[in-house]
C-alpha cells in the first residue's frame, strides 16, 4: 500500500464511519462512480452521502480509513 508505512489502516463498514475518519483509499461504488479521494476527512455531510449513495448505488462494503 502506498504510503501504509505512514499510518495505519483499518477497514470499517459504513454504517460504523465517523466525522473525523479519513479516508485511506478513494471511494467508489460498484458502478465505477468516484464518490471521495483519498485523504478525505468526512464530516457528517459526507457521511450522509456515502450512505444515500449506498441504497442506490451500493458502495464497497468495507471503506477503508486512516487508523
């Protein structure tokens, strides 16, 4: 992984992301579509997107965040 000598990773569900996590890889849903880059710190705003994209365009079921 690039960069994981740096800090550690850890893999969530999304029902379990916090304000505050960052993100250790972009997010994609399983269309292809680009929802977050990497590093991005979510607030609860782009937590509330990633689950309404969720029920429409299911998101990878682990989201992996900075630990």
């Amino acid at each position: 992984h690039m960069g994981s000598d740096d800090y550690q990773v850890k893999g969530v569900g999304i029902h379990q992301l916090k304000p505050g996590m960052t993100l250790a890889t972009a997010l994609f849903t399983h269309t292809g579509t680009k929802l977050f880059s990497v590093n991005t710190l979510l607030t609860q705003d782009s937590i509330d997107k990633i689950k309404k994209y969720n029920k429409e365009y299911p998101v990878d079921d682990t989201v992996y965040v900075r630990a």
